[in-house]
C-alpha cells in the first residue's frame, strides 16, 4: 500500500504544480499593460530557455554517455528534428488560423493569439513528457529492486521536477493571457500542459520499462521544440520596442530562476 502510495502521489505532484503555477494567472489584472504582457512573455522565454539546457540537454548528454553514445549526435539531431517538427507545425497552424478571405487587423491578432498559444502548449507539453518517463523509470528501477532508498530516491526526483514545473505552469498560463485568451482558458491550456507527466510516469512504470536508451533522443527533441518557439514567439515579442529593455530584463530574471531551481534541485 505504501509502495502504491508513494508511486501515485510521485506521478501526480509534477502536475499538481504545474496547476499551481497556472493559477497565477487569476492574480494578474483585468486589460494587461503592453508593458506587463512584455514582462511575461519575456519570463516564459527565460523559464523555457533554461529549462532546456538544465532540464533537457544536460540530462540528454549525461544519458548519451552513460550508453556510450557520442553527446554531439543525440542532442545534434534532437534539435535539429523538434525545431524542424514544430517548424511543420507551426506552418500547419498558419494555413488553419489564417484560411478563408483576408481577415480584419483585430482578426489577425486573434488568430496570431490563437497561434501562439497552440505552439506554447504544444512545445511545453513535449517538454514534459521526457520528465514523466524519468520519474517513470526511477519507480521502476525502486519496484525491480525493492529499494527503499530507490523509493526515496524516485520520490526526491518528482518533488525537483514538481518545484521547476511551478514557474512552468506560470510560464505558460500568463503569456496565453496577456495574449487575449479569458483566464480560465489560459489556466486550463497551462494545466493540459503537465497533465503528460503523470500519463507518461505510469505508462513507463506499466509498459515502457526499458525506455532509458531512447531518453537522450527525446530529452534533445524538446528542447529542440521550446528553442522554436522562443526563437520564433517569445523573445521577438518580449522585445517588440526596439527602445525598450523590460522584456530583456523579463527574460533574464526567468532563465536566472528556472537555473537556479534546476541547478539547486538537480
């Protein structure tokens, strides 16, 4: 019971605060200044930049050495196919979004809106299924050996991933906001956004035992996915006045929380 317990809370925590995080957005004012949606555009590209160097590649280079694998070539073309993946994507999403006869100006910021929030959705959930695996993996290897200090040692890796997915859940949330999307849609898209963890953490435990050879490809993937689109989305965005330096700052503030989370609970 204990054993089923701790496996259950482990797999669900990450998502729990991801929610919390997501939750952010219903402190955040009616009709958001430019000046605020720059900010936490900017935070969103800090928090996603770090998160894949931290959270994604350094683990993928550590992983590719440990099988015995050149670093160069998982995290090479992980990059390279999750950036042309979401590339794909995201001229899919312009053919669906901008079809039909040529939209009103309001129209168009809708549906570029729309857009940005389908690729932040899309590139933060891919993001998160790797971690759900790793949690996942770290269960199983407790339950092949029937460790306690494996349980432990799963448990303590949930908890790290949970805290760093508090300013994810935000992260994503508050841009889809500031964007134009109703609270209560930005909250839910920043929830469906960790809902994988769990769904991939107890798939792995079930099924997908023997995933940790694919863990480098994948990692290197999503990190390849959130360099798209704050290459593409967030930075451009945050810095939309040429005079202005408050999305520089926004971006730096988040990279230096999400490393410092990533490094502290690493």
């Amino acid at each position: 019971m204990q054993t089923i317990l701790s496996i259950v809370t482990g797999s669900l925590f990450p998502f729990f605060m991801t929610v919390i995080g997501a939750a952010a957005v219903f402190f955040v004012r009616e009709n958001t200044h430019m000046v605020l949606q720059r900010i936490f555009l900017g935070f969103a590209a800090g928090v996603m930049l770090a998160a894949s160097i931290w959270s994604l590649l350094t683990p993928a280079i550590e992983g590719a050495q440990l099988l015995g694998i050149p670093a160069w070539l998982p995290t090479g073309i992980g990059i390279c196919v999750g950036s042309l993946f979401l590339l794909i994507s995201d001229l899919a999403i312009k053919q669906i979004t901008n079809g039909g006869p040529e939209p009103a100006s309001d129209n168009m910021v809708e549906k570029n809106n729309r857009r940005r929030a389908i690729l932040l959705h899309f590139a933060m959930s891919i993001h998160n299924i790797p971690e759900g695996i790793a949690v996942g993996l770290s269960f199983s290897i407790a339950l092949q050996n029937k460790d306690p200090l494996a349980f432990s040692t799963a448990t303590a890796l949930a908890v790290g991933i949970g805290i760093q997915n508090f300013p994810e859940g935000a992260a994503v949330a508050l841009p889809l906001y500031s964007s134009g999307s109703t609270k209560a849609r930005a909250f839910i898209q920043g929830c469906l956004s960790g809902i994988v963890e769990p769904i991939f953490c107890l798939l792995t435990i079930t099924i997908f035992r023997n995933a940790e050879p694919f863990m480098p490809w994948m990692l290197s993937l999503a990190a390849g996915t959130m360099l798209y689109v704050i290459a593409e989305e967030l930075i451009p965005e945050a810095n939309h006045e040429s005079s202005s330096f408050v999305g520089t700052l926004s971006i730096m503030l988040g990279f230096l929380l999400m490393m410092l989370l990533d490094i502290g609970l690493s």
